[in-house]
C-alpha cells in the first residue's frame, strides 16, 4: 500500500448514542489515542447530510480510511457505501451493540433513572426480580426507546438529554470507547481491496440430461450464455422418458400426464447455444471457476473444454431391492418395486400384467415405505413415492374398472399442491388405503401375495390377497456409486479409502475419495464431499444449490428426491446460481455468503511449514498443494471464510482487510483496568448468526453485560488460537466465541468453519494450563439466530462462571 | 412420579378387566399386563385361569389372527352410488369419531365405518349395530374437515342394510326418485279396483241424512280390513324377517370379533329399549341438529296414536259393533285428532328443520324426502278428509279419502323397503347394544 492512511473518524449521536455516552471523550478517544486525522460528531449521520459530509473529507481532505461509529453494519449499508477498492470502511457499532444492550442513559435524576435501568435489566431477562412501579417520568422515558425505530430515529429524542448533559454510565462509556479503538485498529490495519480480475470463460457445463440438466441447459442457453451438456447414456430424457406416466405439473395437479420430455430433448438438441454430448463421461475437472478444464470421454475420443461453472444434475438410483427380501422381493415372482410397475405398465399400455403368468392384475397391493423411513435401509423419506403408487394405483383402476389397488402406507406424504392428486386418486373407488404395519407376505400356490397387515385403521389386524404386491422403494442419490449398498454406513464426507498422511505437524488422517463423476483435481478428493446419506450441500435451507465445491451447483434428485417437476425447477435454480457464480467471478468477487467481496486469502510462502492444515481445513477444498504440501490457492474457489487463515500456526495467510494480526491488534486495543469489578471478556462473534442475534437483542433492549468486547469474525473458523493465549496474558478475563451451529445440522454458513474451530479449542487447553488458567475460560457457544434472546443469558453465564474463577492472575503485568 | 403411573397403570387394567372376563374368560389373565396381575385376578374373578392354562386356552390377547377381508369395488361403487357419493375423500382423521356424542367410547363410529365402506367390506358393514346407532345427528358431516359427510354415507349404508335385508330389487326401486310413479301405481290400483268392484265410482253411497260416511264408500269388513291386514301382516313379515337377519349378523360378527353371546337375548333387552327411547334421549345429544328430537318425537307419538286409533276403532267396531263415523267427543276421535294434530307440526318441524339445517349437513337425500313426502300427504289427507266430511263436500271428500287410503297402502307396502323400516333395524340395533353391552353410557 503505497497511500498513506488518513483517517476520518465518525461519531452518530443520534438513536440514543448521544444520550447515552459521553461523545465528546468518544472524540478524544480517536483524536489523542490514534491521532485520526479527522473527527467528528454528527447528529443522524446516516443522512444524506450526514454521508455528504464523509464524501466532502474523502474529496477534500484526502480521508481513506473511514470509521463510522454509529449503528449496525448490517443496517444503512447503502449510505456508507465507499468504493472498497480505494476505501477501508469500518463500522462500529455503537447502537446495536453497546448503547441499546446497555442500560438506557441515566437522565437528568439519577434515581430515577437507576429505576428505569432496573426495570430494563427485568425486561430483557423476564425475570422476577422486575423493578416495582417507577415514576410516572421515567416510565416515559422508557417507553420513548422502545418506540424508537431502528432506522430513523427523531433526532429531538435523542439529543434532548445530550444538551442537559448526559449523566453517562461508566461501564457503558468504557465499552463504547473500547469498541471505538478496537474499530479504529482494524480500520488501520485494513488495506483496500485488490480485486483479482481475470479473462473468464462463461461457459456452463450441465452433467446429466435428464429433467434437471435439459431445464438447466435450456434456462442458461435462453440467458444467453454458451452450454455443454452431457449425457452418459445413449440419448437424453433419464427417467422422465421410461415412465409410463408422470405425475401432474400444473393445476389443477388432479390427473397423471404423458412424458412430454420429447419436447424438451428437441429443444436442447436443436439450441444453437447448447452443445450435447451423449455417451460421455468426465474424465478430469481441473481448475476453478470461470477457469476450468475439463476432459470429456465419449464415444472413444476424449477432448478437454474450458467451462466456467457446473451444473451437476446426475440424479438418481433406485434403492437396491435385493436387499428387501424380507419384503418377498427376488422370493416371489409377484412381488416388483415401483420402478419394474412403471415399465410393466409401460409394456403393457396402462394395462398390468403380472410377471408370473401375465394375467392382468384385479389386485394390487402396494406397500410404502419399502425399504425406507428405515435404519436398516434407507433412513429417510423419498417424498415421491406415495405419490407414485397413487399414480400406479390409477393404472390398476383405470385399466380395469372392477379392480381394486390396495395401499399400505406409514404415513401419506403428497407435499404441497400433489395434495390434489392424492385427493382426486383417492376418490377413485378402486383405490383403497390404509395406515398399517405388513407383517408377514407369503404366496399361495397361484402366485397370489398374501400380505398380513397389523395396526391398520380398519381397526384390526388383517390379511389381504392380491394378484401382486408393488414395493414404493426409494431414491438414492447418484453420487453414491452403485457399489456401496446401503447409505447408513457411509464414511463420511466421500466414499473412499481412508488415508493417513505424517506432516510436520502430525499424522492427518482422511478419507480419499472414490472417482464417481466430476474426478475433480482437487486436493481435497476427486467428488464432492456429502452430508447425511449422500446428498451433496452446503446448506439445505439457506443455499440449496450450492455445493462445497465453489463453482459446482447441485439440482434435482441428486440433493434430494423430488418429482420430475419439481426437478425441472430445481435445473432452472442451480442455472442461475452458475450464472451468478461466474458474472461475480468476472468481477473478481466472492459468491455467497460474502457475496461482492473482493478480497482474497494470501499466503506469505516463505515461513509455511507445509503442515497442510489450511489444505486439509478449508471447507470449499479451494487450496491445492504440491508434493511437499506447500499450498496452492485458487481464488475463484475461494469463498472467503478465512478458515485457512485460523487454522495456519505460521499467521501467514491473511486477507487485505482481514488478518491475525489485525484482530490480535484489536484485543491489544482494549483497556484492561486493574480493578477487579471490571473484568474484560472477549466475545468472537460470526458476522453470518452472531452478529445479527446482537442486533436483535439490542433492537429489543435485551441487557448485556457491559465487560464484553465484541470482535466480529467472518466465521469461527477463522479463529487463530494465538490471538487467545496473547489475549488471555494481557489481563483479558475468557473468550467467548459465539458461532453456528455445526455437525449434522449444521446452521456454520462456511459448513464446518464453526466446527473448526471448536476443534483447534480442543488444543487450547494445552495453552491455558501452560498459563495456570481454567479451561472454561475459553468457550464456544452455539447459537442459531433465532435463539438470539438466549443471547443476554448464555453471556451471563459466562461472566458468571469467569467470576467464580476469580480475576485472570496476568491482568496488570 | 412413579406413584402416579403405577396407578394409572391399574386404572386401565381395572377398567379393561371386566370387559375381557366378560367376553373371553379363558384369556383375561393373558391379556392382563403382567405387572398388575393380582389386582387383575381378584377383579376378574376367574379363579380356574391360571396363566398356564392361558397359554394352552385358545387364542387370546395378541395372538388374535388375522382376518381375511375381501374388498369388494362394487360395494364400495353402491355405497357411493346410495347417497355416499363423498366417502371417498375421508382422510381418517377420526374427527367424526370424536363429533359424535352418541357413539360407544369402545368401538367409535363412524370413522370405522368410512374406512369399511372405502375397503367394501361389505360383510362388516351390514351386520354392524352402529350403522342404526347413529340417529342421522350430523355432527360429524358438519364437522368433517374434508367434507366427506360421514353422516350421509353412515345413512347410505343404512339405506343398503335395508336392501339387504328386504328385497334388493324391490328397495333399490323405492330408492330411486325414477320409479317412483310405477311404485306408486301399485296402491292406486289397488284402492281404485277396490272402489270399483263395490261399484262406488259410479253410485256414491251416503249415510242417513245424506252425510257423507267412508264407511260406507268403503266397507271396513270387505274392503279395507283385507286390504291392509293383508299389507299390514306382509310388512310386518318381512319386517321382523329382515330384523331377525340382521340381528344374527350383528351376533356372528360380535362373536367372531370374541364377543360372548349375550345373556337375555333380544326380548330379555326390548322393554328397558323401548322405555329408552319414548324420551328420545339419544336425540337429544345431536349437537347440530338437536331440535329434531322434538319433531322426531312429535311423529313418533302421533304415529302411536293413531295407531292405537286404529286398534281402537276395531274394537268400537268389530266387539261392540259401534258405527263410524264417531263423534267429536268421543275419546277415540279426541285421541285421533291430538295425534293428527301432533303429526303435522312434527312433520312440519322436521321440513323446516331440513331447509334450516342445510347449510352444514345438506338437505337430505331422496331416500328422506320419500317419507317425509308420504307422511305429510297420509296426514294432510286424512285431516283433510275428516274436515271436508264435516263440511259434507263430498266431491272432495271421496277423493281425498281415496287419496289418503292410497297413501297409507303406499306406506304400509313399502315400510320394508323404505327408510320407514328404520323403526325395525334401529331398534333392532338398539336392542343389540344394550343387550352386549356396546354403548354402555350412551344412554
């Protein structure tokens, strides 16, 4: 950075900022500690007056470096909008975080407004100890805070007590002014951005050409942008073309309907922006975003292409019914799984001939559940396959009137409108359904399946006989090759072998995974990593899309099961994340969750030790690392959690605006008083959950105590533990670290960022005892954003606990 | 804690014990949980049953087996094509179940029934007590959340017992609004031939002073005494035939769901029955339509009035040879015309009530309207032909008399055939209830 840093420091004292702190110390905080070139005080800053007065300093003065103390980063983001490749904004946040978890400014009489102050802390924590009645002013008082809105707050309000003089809270203020110098430290230690921007190739490759990859393929082809789409079988269509009917797709959603994939297939085949490739396979992906090679196999000849994103629709399997002998499949000739009903149907035109002697069925059982909503098999709900056997059902039925379709099922499941269709099949007087539980299924010597049928609804244990019994088995992801036979006992993340590397650091153990589809050359494995059951995600409700793999998005049946119409949405979902995917990168910005950021991790190669620790914890698999595990980064991949950066020992990876020592700066930054009534405790908070359960507590005027620090972090992940033995040696009581939640419902918006971290505290505890200090002292909590009013309490706790322990036996050295 | 569901525990052993001594004394200490055993031994007072003796008794407890059940479409086809035409959207939420304030707390209808009907058991259906145990209240269509109307197909069904006990042919014809004037033809026929082979079409005899006597229009010993004892006495055949099939369908089913045959029979439960229902007090648990306990009431009694009215008039006439018409003050024509009377406001009330009460339960099907139609017409007829008799208008009064005789034929010769047969088959079911003890509380 060759421009030297001029600082503008800016204090709101609007939203009750200015009623509650002394701004004016606030202001020789920046002025005398850190000589900030530019201080000033302004009343509803988020103005259009109010920002003008920032630009006329960038303009005027030469400011570069902005630091506006007022509300919540996440809120009035387009007002103190600063380009940040020649800017360094940082907000501190006063409102949210100090002022409004605070005890409301003690007004003109201080009795009155102890009251209020104890009728707020009875508020926030609903507590019994709620003060009794407070005078009729201070009730007032009370009141005007709680209505004053977040965003645009009556200036009179709040500057009203300011001009009487504040009677300022001494906690309080000393929070707000530690918060002040923690920001002006960061704001310091950040440099712009340097966005890298390179040439990339728009190109979307689809992998699979079933409904998912012909409506990905088509939705990116009609956006305009260049597509290859693959196919491993001989021609496109997947299941969709071998159904004999497929389930409704719009309303009224009452009837099955023909496979219309034909159109569609047509319509890929003949766009000019869609290049097909049947009978293909991927041999190699290489690269990252925007930049990848890929070599493709097919028909004998391999040739590689530049893509810039992946749609991986490779959909699904079937459910292994060899394994539901139990259920008289492979025992019986009558006995078929939904899959075989469909091509039976199919041959015979909707007509149902039984495979044992080609009668046409009058009976037909189908039993739900086979095989899944089950330990031993698969343990969830396919979701499609009542629908299914409501369909086949209809086939039975509506090939001949007088049969009937018997439906054993746990639970019906038709989620949302195909609500219809169960209804409309269900009025069919053919169609006959129970709850019930099948307990034995033999045959009789004609072929027929008895079924005996236990805890159903007819109120009594019963046995049925039907021409045949049709298995509702269910969807497995094709990301589980077809060797694997269950889904239970998946090792976790990849299927593979397990490996065990020594580096300097110590053995690491991992599983390498088994090439299935996209052969990724990643150091991290060849596939994408899975969660439960092997759908790939790397957050089922927030980003559906997204894989672990940046770059690389998931749709139809291979993230979950789903129908065919639901698939074809789905293809069109995951093209616009391709799309988005690639138009950031161009830009040299970050997909989500840190969507538009233009930073990027850089490693200082001269002290890395090759412990691999950064390769092996990155969430996204973004670095690769040659033959000595020297690491080698790929932007483009990179989602800019800073995980690596937390797990480094060397503190040698760091972000322009984001490093160790930056944030080891800002603990550094806060003033550690001798007295033992004040004890100082550093809370790590994740800017994704944390952050925003701060705001809302502080929205809702939930009282915090006022010892804490808050230091935001982009994730847990990045969590340097050196930052907690320097920190904890210079008097600063415990570390709170307040993240996501992690391992199987993982809430950590980097996937396992706050699970990282909780691991390298595992080691902490070496450290603490090297310092004669309780474990305790360092703790993590987790915390889902909707649980933020738990927030005030898991903090008292916690200073609680810390108390007990006593005062940190380094403070004053 | 531990207390608590300890005697919790009791509790439901307690209260299922003097069910299971009762109907299958071999197995009640095999089905008891193990845990409560003494208490259980005690209360069930089966001193021989050992639990080695259970377990080489027959079949008890879990080891019930499973019954073979044939659904049957074409059933299921009539049920909807009877009325239920909405059976198939039930959903089993048990909502009706928990509606009905009339049904027996052990084996709930109609939620059973609308999966039976849905399955085409047939056989489970037409031989259960509880399709004539439910009263038509409605509460359950009214609060049916998918608007199946399990009031409606419980009556459908009913509507198909009574064919299946009677002849189906002959039912399905008077079910049907199509046939109607050929079923109606039969009774014109029968009166006009009547009429005309005393040659009253053409000579219209008169009584002394030329008042108008139907006595004389049509003799009570050739004409209307055969008549109707014959339909009467065919009625009634078929009536107690059919009441006694259906009672030992009820019986086998009862049996082979291990029920023990009840202790007093039929005739040994009928009294406390009747007693039971003359206060219509199970009518009167119908939230939605609790009103028609009155109006049901009102055309019951005026039933039984004139009933005994016409008992009455045999005695007068055939013991102590009195000629009708008989005078205003006589008792019997008090007796008469009070039950008249109450007819007509109760079977008003039950016409207001069907328009009232339709935007929740519907207005009634075919199979309703048949007999309220009939009865407003038998009574509208007879009070008319009383009035137009005083009046001496005699080109009325003839053919209103003829009219309401015609009416009363029609009833009397498809009372097995028609929703009037519900007198015999809910009485019947009734009886049954009390007799095994199915709704005990109900009442």
């Amino acid at each position: 950075m060759t421009v030297d840093k001029k600082i503008g420091v800016y204090i709101c004292t609007d939203c009750g900022i200015g009623g509650a702190l002394d701004t004016e110390a606030l202001d020789n905080v920046a002025k005398n500690e850190y000589k900030a070139d530019i201080v000033r005080r302004a009343p509803f800053l988020c103005s259009q007056e109010g920002t003008q007065q920032i630009k006329d300093d960038i303009n005027n003065e030469g400011v570069n470096t902005i630091v506006v103390a007022a509300c919540s980063a996440r809120v009035n983001t387009d007002m103190f909008d600063f380009d940040p490749a020649r800017y360094v904004t940082e907000r501190v946040n006063l409102r949210e975080h100090v002022v409004w978890t605070q005890s409301p400014a003690p007004v003109a009489v201080p009795e009155e407004a102890e009251k209020t102050a104890e009728e707020k802390a009875g508020e926030g924590e609903a507590a019994a100890e709620s003060a009794p009645d407070t005078g009729g002013e201070a009730e007032m008082e009370t009141e005007a805070q709680e209505e004053a809105p977040a965003e645009a707050a009556a200036p009179e309000e709040a500057t009203a007590p300011a001009e009487a003089g504040p009677v300022v809270d001494e906690n309080t203020q000393e929070m707000a002014e530690d918060h002040l110098r923690m920001g002006i430290v960061r704001a310091k230690a950040s440099d712009p951005a340097e966005p890298q921007i390179e040439e990339i190739n728009k190109t979307i490759l689809v992998i699979g050409g079933g409904p998912t990859g012909l409506s990905s393929a088509l939705e990116a082809a009609n956006a305009g942008y260049e597509v290859v789409l693959i196919e491993k079988e001989a021609e496109l269509g997947g299941w969709a073309k071998k159904m004999y009917r497929l389930l409704p797709d719009k309303a009224p959603f009452q009837e099955s309907k023909k496979p219309d994939i034909e159109s569609r297939i047509g319509a890929a085949m003949s766009h000019d922006k869609i290049r097909v490739i049947t009978g293909g396979a991927i041999e190699k992906t290489a690269g990252e975003p925007g930049k990848y090679q890929v070599t493709v196999n097919s028909n004998g000849g391999a040739e590689t292409l530049t893509i810039g994103a992946i749609v991986l629709a490779i959909g699904w399997k079937p459910y292994n019914a060899n394994r539901l002998e139990h259920l008289g499949y492979g025992k019986f000739k009558n006995v078929v799984t939904n899959v075989e009903m469909e091509q039976i149907a199919a041959e015979g035109n909707g007509t149902v001939a039984r495979p044992s002697d080609g009668k046409q069925a009058t009976s037909v059982a189908f039993l739900q559940c086979a095989g899944q909503r089950d330990p031993e098999h698969l343990p969830y709900c396919s979701s499609v396959c009542c629908l299914t056997s409501l369909k086949q059902a209809l086939y039975v039925t509506e090939s001949n009137p007088e049969a009937a379709a018997y439906i054993v099922y746990k639970d019906m499941r038709t989620p949302g409108l195909y609500e219809e269709f169960y209804k409309a099949a269900q009025d069919n007087p053919g169609v006959m359904l129970t709850k019930g539980e099948v307990t034995s299924i033999t045959e009789d010597e004609s072929g027929n399946i008895i079924l005996e049928i236990d805890n159903t609804i007819l109120g009594e244990k019963v046995m049925v006989v039907a021409d045949m019994l049709v298995l509702a088995t269910g969807m497995v992801t094709n990301t589980i090759p077809a060797h694997i036979e269950g889904v239970t006992d998946l090792t976790p993340e990849y299927v593979g072998q397990w490996r065990e590397t020594e580096t300097v650091d110590g053995v690491i153990k991992e599983v390498i995974a088994d090439p299935i589809v996209l052969n990724l050359a990643y150091r991290q494995g060849p596939e994408l990593p899975y969660l439960k059951y092997g759908f790939p995600d790397s957050h089922f409700v927030c980003f559906p899309y997204e894989t672990r793999r940046t770059g690389i998005y998931a749709a139809g049946t291979v993230r979950h099961p789903m129908t065919a119409m639901q698939s074809t949405n789905d293809g069109a979902g995951a093209a616009l994340k391709a799309i988005q995917c690639l138009e950031l990168a161009a830009q040299g910005m970050s997909v989500h969750p840190r969507a538009g950021d233009q930073s990027f991790p850089e490693i200082n190669f001269t002290n890395c030790t090759q412990c691999r620790r950064c390769t092996v914890e990155c969430p996204f698999g973004v670095l690769d690392e040659d033959e000595k595990g020297t690491p080698k980064t790929n932007t483009f991949r990179c989602r800019r959690c800073g995980t690596c950066m937390g797990a480094c020992p060397q503190r040698i990876i760091s972000f322009k605006n984001y490093s160790v020592e930056m944030i080891a700066s800002q603990m550094k930054a806060i003033k550690v008083p001798e007295e033992d009534s004040k004890p100082r405790i550093i809370a790590l908070i994740c800017e994704n959950d944390a952050y925003p359960a701060l705001d809302i507590a502080g929205l809702n005027r939930l009282k915090i105590s006022p010892f804490y620090r808050f230091i935001t972090m982009r994730c847990l992940g990045g969590t340097n533990l050196v930052w907690i033995a320097d920190a904890l040696s210079a008097g600063i009581e415990g570390f709170l670290l307040i993240g996501c939640r992690f391992d199987d419902d993982y809430q950590c918006h980097f996937i396992k960022g706050s699970k990282a971290a909780n691991e390298r505290l595992g080691k902490v505890q070496e450290t603490l005892g090297r310092l004669m200090l309780e474990a305790e002292r360092v703790t993590q909590v987790e915390l889902p954003l909707n649980e933020w009013d738990k927030l005030p309490g898991i903090m008292e706790e916690f200073a609680e606990k810390l108390k007990e322990f006593g005062p940190n036996p380094f403070k004053g050295f | 804690m531990a207390d608590e569901s300890v005697e919790k525990g009791e509790e439901t052993a307690g209260a299922d014990a003097p069910k299971a001594g009762e109907t299958e004394p071999e197995s009640a200490v095999s089905t008891a949980d193990p845990g409560v055993g003494p208490a259980e031994k005690t209360e069930s007072g089966e001193a021989g049953a050992t639990p080695e003796a259970a377990e080489t008794g027959p079949a008890g407890g879990d080891a019930i087996p499973a019954r073979v059940i044939q659904p049957d479409v074409r059933f299921v086809r009539d049920v909807i094509n009877a009325g239920g035409s909405d059976l198939k959207k039930c959903y089993q939420c048990a909502t009706c179940s928990v509606a009905c304030n009339i049904t027996p707390d052990d084996t709930p209808f109609p939620r059973k029934e609308m999966q039976w009907a849905q399955w085409g058991l047939k056989e489970k259906l037409t031989g259960s007590p509880d399709i004539w145990l439910c009263h038509q209240c409605n509460d359950c269509t009214a609060q049916c959340p998918r608007d199946a109307k399990p009031g409606t197909v419980m009556q459908a069904i009913a509507k198909m017992t009574i064919a299946n006990y009677s002849i189906s042919s002959i039912a399905k014809a008077v079910g049907s609004a199509k046939t109607f004037v050929l079923m109606a033809l039969l009774p014109v026929i029968i009166i006009m031939a009547a009429i005309g082979i005393q040659g009253h079409f053409s000579n219209v005899p008169r009584g002394g002073n030329g008042a108008i006597v139907y006595s004389e229009f049509m003799n009570v010993y050739r004409a209307i005494d055969p008549i109707f004892t014959i339909f009467f006495v065919i009625a009634a055949v078929l009536l107690i035939l059919g009441g006694r099939r259906y009672w030992n369908d009820m019986l086998r089913n009862h049996v082979s769901e291990g029920g023990a045959a009840p202790e007093k029979g039929f005739f040994g439960n009928l009294w406390p029955t009747v007693t039971e229902f003359l206060a219509h007090k199970r009518f009167r648990k119908c939230d939605e339509t609790r009103d028609r306990a009155n109006s049901h009431l009102l055309v019951f009694y005026a039933f039984v009035g004139l009933l005994l009215t016409t008992a009455w008039a045999g005695l007068y006439m055939d013991v102590i040879h009195r000629e009708s018409p008989f005078p205003m003050y006589d008792p019997i024509k008090i007796l008469a015309n009070i039950s008249a009377a109450a007819g007509i406001i109760g079977i008003t009330m039950v016409l207001i009530y069907k328009f009232t009460h339709a935007g929740k339960i519907g207005r009634g099907s075919y199979y309703d309207w048949w007999l309220i139609g009939t009865i407003y017409v038998l009574l509208l007829t007879g009070i008319g032909s009383e009035l137009l008799r005083e009046a001496n208008t005699a080109v009325f009064a003839y053919p209103v008399y003829s009219l309401h005789l015609m009416t009363v034929l029609f009833l009397f010769i498809y009372a097995p055939f028609s929703k009037m047969a519900h007198m015999v088959y809910r009485m019947v079911a009734l009886v049954f209830a009390r007799a095994t003890g199915r709704d005990l509380g109900v009442e």
